[in-house]
C-alpha cells in the first residue's frame, strides 16, 4: 500500500511540475500621489475667473494587473490578463462637469474589473500566428506599450490616453508574425459605439459597453506594423477603421425616409510611434489623428437619444482629434553604479475635439503639456517615479501645473 502511494505521490509531483513549466505568471501596477494646483471644479473652464488659485490632490492606484499564460503544446497556447483599476470594484460616482456638473454613476462593461485579455492562439511559425478572443488593440504607441515601465510620467502619456481607448482592448480575430526585422499584426473586431464617444476624449469610451455584451453590428479593422531595422530602434505604423453609428442596442432599421439614412459614422484613426532604447538614453513619441464623418449629426441624435435616460454620452463629438507627443530621458549614474536614474523630459499637445462645421467650439480641448521629472530603478522590474509637470490651455483659462510621485512594477515572476 505504501508503495502504492508513493508512486501515486510521484506521479502527481510529476504531473504538477511539468505543468508547472508551461504556465506563465506576471503583472504589473501603479501607485501615483499627486497635488494639481488647479481647480476640479466642473466649472472651471466655463467659469475660469471663478476658480483661480484653486487646488487639490488625488492619491491613487491607477491599474493592478495579473497576467497567467500556458502553453498547451503542438502550437496551441492560451493568456488572461485582469486588471484592477482605481482598486475599484465594478463602479463609480463621478460628476459630469461636460452635463451641468450631475452626479452620474458610471458603470462600464466589467466595471472596474476588468478582463482585458482572453485568448487561445495557434502558432504555425513565428511568421504566421492566429489568435482569437479578448485581444489588445495596439493602434498607437500607448496601447502598443501601455505598461509603466515603457513611460517616464507617473500617470500615462496624456495625449493619447485622452482620445483613444486605453488599454484598448476588444473580441475579435488577429493575424500576426514576426521576422528578423518585421512585425506585422491585422485583426477584425467589434466596431466602435459612436454614441459612446464625446467632447472631452473623442473616441476613448467607444470601445466599451453599457450592457453585459459588446454589440457588434458593425465590424472594426485594426493594423499595426513594426519595424526593427536599426539597432536600438522601433519604427511603428498603426490604424483602425469602422463604422460606428447604429452599433449599440438594441439595432434600429433605419428607413430611406428618416432624416438619418446613409449616416454611418465612419471611423478611421492614423497612428505613428517609435521607441529608441539603449543602455543609458532613451527615447519615444508619438503622432496620432482620428476622425469620425457625420460628426455633427451623430451629435444631435445622441444628445436627443441621452434624454431617455439611455446610458450613451450627451456631449457633442468633433469631426478629429489629434494627440503629438515626445520624451527622452538618460541615465545620469555613473556607468558601474548599480541600478539606473533617468532624468527626463516630455512634451504633447493634444485637442481631443475639432469641430465640424456648423459645430459650436470647444477651445478648452487644446492643450500643450510638458513634464520633467526623475525615474530611479533600483532593480530592472522597478520604477520611483517623480515629476513636475504643466498643462498650457489657451488665453483665457487657468493653467494647470501638478507635481506627482509614484511608485511603479512589471514582471514575469514565472515564464
């Protein structure tokens, strides 16, 4: 019987042990303390006379994320990624400075647990691989590279994170491969919602749903291709197009008598980054332009449709949005000294709202903003993160400087 056991005991130690080497485990997070001397008020730009010399600050944990893999063997092999956001747990109350400062709750797909990635792929060759399922969208630098470590501010580079969705992440089917020099990736998704969309983030929510599903009425088609020719360098070309009008729940027909037949909302975003690394420089940017045709009807008839109480957002929705930015920063430790301390720059300008004609205007959506600031690893998978930075809004508005410390992880713990 004892023998019995011990082999049985041996069998399960082989068993866990050789499962064990195909399972991948990692993640990342985010802690950031910031004082904005500037306003939160809602008002504050429709009333910026009125909020001069006003402050605040925030604390927070800005994304947790778990990351678990496993190669199933024979080309197949699997990946879940959640993430926690804000430590928040499916909602939250926020006021709506866009929707004469209401208290609203918002309550997203998955809330604020999300999960990001769920996929099964198969790997035919390093050329050539399919995956399907809950997939990162990686049109622009951001969602390319959205982990803590590839920025130096504490919170995300603001240009893109404004008007896209970020991380973008959506069902659908990807195309991918690499070779010595060449990335390629080409996926079909769920479209975007244009009911979703608004002033202050262009297309940002658009990915998301209100419901329990994602209506896919209309389909998205997302590309990105990377180039690794030179040494140290990663030149990067991205974009997406769909329509996104009629794609929400529930579908409506719309007749060739309604004022709104032939709107079909169609999408289409642009996207160049690069990303320069070597021992001690570093250095990134990028340049981002979307556009969304029949801009200021879809505006009117979400507005209208919002009065119901619909779960869509009431702003208006420009005809483009742009987003440019850039960072570098190097290492000034001396060369042997352990661990590394990036003293850094970064500037963008992004307006997330250019109207279509007959639009009324929105100058506050124009902003410059430059950070500097320090990053300090004393091991690779670790960042300390601090950094003034200032926002420039047009004439007429208060400026909007900050100060932020953070502290910031991402590994594998086991791959």
């Amino acid at each position: 019987m004892k023998q019995c056991i011990l082999v049985l005991a041996g069998l399960f130690l082989f068993l866990t042990q050789s499962a064990a080497q195909n399972l991948t485990i990692g993640g990342y997070g985010e802690v950031a303390l910031s004082r904005n001397f500037y306003s939160d008020n809602v008002y504050r730009y429709s009333s910026a006379a009125s909020h001069q010399g006003e402050q605040h600050g925030r604390f927070d944990i800005p994304h947790a994320v778990i990351y678990l893999g496993y190669d199933f063997g024979k080309g197949w092999s699997m990946q879940t990624e959640i993430e926690f956001e804000h430590t928040g747990t499916g909602g939250a109350v926020e006021k709506e400075f866009e929707e004469a400062g209401e208290w609203e709750t918002e309550v997203e797909k998955g809330g604020e647990v999300e999960l990001e990635q769920f996929w099964i792929q198969k790997s035919f060759c390093p050329g050539f691989n399919v995956r399907m399922g809950h997939i990162i969208v990686p049109v622009g630098g951001l969602n390319n590279a959205h982990e803590p470590l590839n920025f130096f501010t504490v919170y995300r580079p603001e240009g893109e994170y404004t008007i896209l969705p970020s991380t973008w992440h959506d069902t659908g089917i990807s195309l991918w491969g690499r070779t010595d020099h060449w990335r390629y990736e080409a996926m079909v998704i769920a479209g975007l919602d244009a009911y979703m969309f608004n002033t202050e983030n262009f297309v940002k929510y658009g990915a998301g749903s209100p419901f329990e599903f994602k209506a896919a009425n209309q389909l998205g088609f997302a590309g990105r291709i990377d180039n690794y020719s030179i040494e140290h360098l990663r030149l990067s070309l991205s974009g997406f197009y769909g329509r996104a009008f009629n794609n929400t729940y529930p579908y409506e027909v719309i007749p060739e008598s309604s004022r709104y037949y032939g709107v079909v909302g169609r999408t289409a975003i642009g996207a160049f980054d690069f990303a320069y690394k070597s021992r001690r420089f570093i250095a990134r940017g990028n340049a981002d332009y979307g556009y969304v045709g029949d801009a200021a009807t879809i505006s009117y008839m979400k507005r209208n449709r919002s009065a119901n109480n619909a779960p869509y957002k009431k702003s208006a929705v420009g005809k483009g949005a742009c987003a440019f930015g850039c960072e570098a920063g190097y290492d000034i430790l001396p060369e042997r000294t352990d661990g590394q301390l990036f003293l850094f720059g970064r500037y963008e300008y992004y307006n997330s709202y250019i109207p279509a004609a007959g639009q009324e205007a929105a100058e506050w959506t124009a902003k410059h903003r430059i950070a500097v600031g320090l990053n300090y690893y004393p091991v690779p998978q670790i960042a300390v993160k601090a950094e003034y930075s200032h926002r420039f809004l047009k004439p007429g508005y208060n400026p909007e400087p900050s100060v932020s410390i953070g502290v910031c992880y991402m590994s594998f713990f086991k791959r």
